[in-house]
C-alpha cells in the first residue's frame, strides 16, 4: 500500500497558490502604500518654501500641511466597506488613479486656496490604509494577520521616504519638480499594484449588509476606545511627520536637508517597525503591547515638552543663570525613541481589531482609520495655533501629552483594572 505525501493530495497545489497569491498582494500593496503617504505628506516638505512665497503664519501653515489628511481620513470609512463588498485590488486601483492628475496639478498652484482645493484630491491616497488593511489581512490566517498587517502598515515609511527625496528635489529644482516627479512614481506604483495583486471573491461581504449596518459599530465602546488609542500613535505620527521639519529649521536653524534627515529619524521607525510591532502583538497580545506603548509615551512627551528656558536664581553670591532645554541630538533620540512606541502601538491596536471583529475587519478598520486621520487633521492645525498664540513651539508636545494622559486612563479604567492578577483566571495561572 502507498500512502500520499501531503504533497501529492489535490489541494497542495492549491495552498501552495494562494501561499504565492498571498505573498504578492502583500509586497505589492505595501509598495502601494507606501507610495500614497509619501504623497499624503508632501506637504510636510513643500509647505516650507510655499509657507515663505505666500507669507503664511503658524495657523495656516499647519492647515495647509493638513488639508490633505482630512480627505484621506474621512474617505476611510466608505473605501473600508467598499473594499469589503468589491475587494482591495479594484478599490485601490482606482484611489491611485484618481490621485495621479491632482498630484501633477499642484506644480501650477498660485494661491493659498490653491494649495487646500488641490490638496482635498490629492489627500485621498491617504485612504489607502483602510482598503489595504482589510485586503491583506484575509490573505492571511488569523494568527498571522497581525504580522501582514504590520507589514503592510510599514507603508507608512513613505514618510520617511518624502523626507529623503522631497527636500532634495527642492533644493536641486525648486518646490514645483516634487509634484511632478511624484505623479510619475505613483502611477508607476499604480502599474506594479495592478500586475501582482489578486482579486479572491470569498473575501468579500454578502451585498446584503448595508452602509449603515456597519457603521452601528460605533455604538460599541471597545471601538471609540480604539478610535482614541489610534488618533494618538497614527494620529501622532502623521501631525509630528508634518510638523517636524519646519520644527527643527525654527527651533534650532537648520537647513531644510539637514531638518528633514533629522525628523526621518522619527519617521522612519515610525513606519518600518510596524512589521515588527504586529509580531510582537500576535506574541504577546494587544493589550500588553499598547499599554507599554502609552507609557513610552508619556514619559517622551513628558520631557518633549520642556521648552528651552533660561533660569536666573538669587545667591549668596549673586544672580546665577541656567540654561534648561534639550538641544537637538537629546531632541532627536527622544523622538526616535517615540516613532519606535508609535509603530508597535500602530501595529497593537489593529491586532485589537483583528481580534474582536474577524468578520467585519473593513468597516472596523475604516472607523479607528477615520479617527486617527482627523487626529493627524487636527493636531497641526492646533500646533499652529498655540504657537501663534503662545510663541513656543514645545506646546504641541505639551498638547499631545495631554491626549496620551486621556488614553492612559480610560485603558486603566477598562482593562488594566479588570485584569485579574491572581486566581485560577489570572493570566500567570494560565501560563
């Protein structure tokens, strides 16, 4: 009697394709991404020499630089459903398409409210995430979703990516060649997502289930609570990623090459360890990874947030003064150190989602997606405001030290405190 190897039944071969299937969606869409938020944060470059010509303030150099990400945030929620009802390969086909002629655009923009109509189209490369996300993550089996989305969540690099080629552009051409040469790497991009992704019809959700069926799920607590959780570590990041250049040129008078490197240093982590923030999840479980992730956090932002100082104190022999402030490599590591937080809890929180909602991963997705693009909206635009209002830039550190203080309690009040810690229910029992 012979006995077939697993290898010669029928259905090696077709494991064997979708295992090939799988890998070449995930690479592929994650160089799709990676190319929609080098576009999403263009203006964290430009905005510089456009923020000089047009003579902006604090106020509106932060709306400029945001316009675009309110357009990628609000568009989340219907692209996840969309993506769930006709699949990730058509939906984010088409989002690049649309951006191409927007992005080429921009290069003949003159006005102020030029640069925010433009910026609306070209924002919606943003809204890549929530069909990506949903459409790598069914590829995969759930212990691993962790890890692809983290993978595919490493698009968010693309920040760090505009950082290196934006500013070199800018120097060797001027501001208008970056919206040129980046319509010709997105509809590249475009190109290459469409040749190596694959379209799987299981993926998709019955028809029958309605827009507003999905959108009831902001009903359930768990969800805003990771609305909250996500507005900070992707909400954070993108404000940061947009505001950290011109940043280092104010604060300590850099050049724009050398401002950008810099704040690569807390864009890149950012992005690229988001892979292993999702494998770290799938080991040792959303919670544990976002709690230690909230408090890096805090304690980053805790001493971000000190502004240079100069202290002058009475003696017994005469007024001495001290110099209180991080110069810019302390600056630069506490930075680098929070992208590192921010990738894993980016990672950390879409395990949450994988976790409670497996069937409904696109809708999900999209709403936490929403609230953490509106922060990312936001947060720069209030950055702007309180340096206008205030003159020192630290307090949007100070301002964001404020929302991980939100997040930190209520994760307390709803997890950590319910957390039995001996017992038969305690997790070391269970170990």
């Amino acid at each position: 009697m012979v006995i077939a190897s697993p290898a010669d039944t029928p259905l090696a071969p077709v494991a064997a394709t979708h295992a090939r299937q799988a890998l070449s969606v995930l690479i592929a869409s994650t160089l799709a991404f990676t190319v929609c938020f080098m576009v999403w944060m263009m203006f964290g470059v430009i905005g510089i020499p456009i923020k000089q010509t047009l003579n902006l303030n604090a106020t509106e150099f932060g709306l400029l630089t945001a316009t675009p990400v309110l357009t990628g945030s609000l568009v989340r929620v219907p692209l996840g459903i969309w993506t769930d009802r006709y699949g990730g390969r058509i939906v984010l086909s088409l989002l690049m398409a649309i951006t191409v002629p927007a992005i080429w655009l921009m290069s003949y923009a003159t006005q102020y409210w030029h640069f925010l109509v433009i910026g609306l189209v070209v924002g919606l490369a943003g809204g890549s995430f929530s069909v990506g996300t949903p459409y790598v993550a069914r590829w995969f089996p759930r212990h691993r979703q962790g890890f692809a989305m983290g993978v595919f969540g490493a698009g968010n690099s693309g920040a760090a990516v505009n950082k290196f080629v934006a500013p070199a552009l800018v120097v060797a051409f001027g501001w208008t060649m970056v919206p040129q040469v980046y319509a010709a790497i997105m509809l590249g991009a475009l190109i290459v997502f469409w040749l190596f992704s694959h379209s799987d019809p299981a993926h998709r959700v019955p028809s029958h289930v309605k827009f507003r069926d999905q959108l009831r799920a902001l009903r359930d607590p768990k969800v805003l609570k990771y609305c909250q959780y996500y507005s900070i570590v992707f909400g954070g990041y993108v404000a940061l990623s947009l505001w950290m250049v011109q940043y280092y040129i104010g604060e300590y008078g850099l050049d724009i090459r050398a401002a950008a490197l810099l704040a690569a240093c807390f864009s890149l982590p950012g992005g690229v360890l988001r892979a292993l923030g999702g494998w770290v999840s799938d080991k040792y479980g959303a919670h544990s990874v976002t709690w230690w992730v909230m408090w890096v956090s805090w304690v980053c932002l805790f001493l971000l947030s000190y502004p240079q100082t100069e202290l002058t104190i009475l003696t017994a022999n005469g007024a001495k003064s001290f110099h209180i402030g991080l110069n810019v490599y302390a600056f630069t590591a506490l930075m680098f150190v929070l992208g590192i937080a921010w990738a894993f809890g980016k990672a950390s929180v879409f395990k949450y989602i994988s976790d409670d909602y497996p069937h409904n991963i696109g809708a999900i997705s999209g709403i936490v997606g929403l609230a953490g693009g509106l922060g990312g909206f936001v947060l720069p635009i209030l950055f702007g405001a309180l340096m206008d209002l205030t003159g020192v830039r630290s307090s949007a550190f100070m301002l964001m030290y404020g929302v991980v203080w939100v997040s930190l309690i209520w994760m307390y009040w709803t997890e950590v405190r319910r957390t039995e810690l001996m017992g038969p229910r305690s997790q070391a029992f269970a170990r």
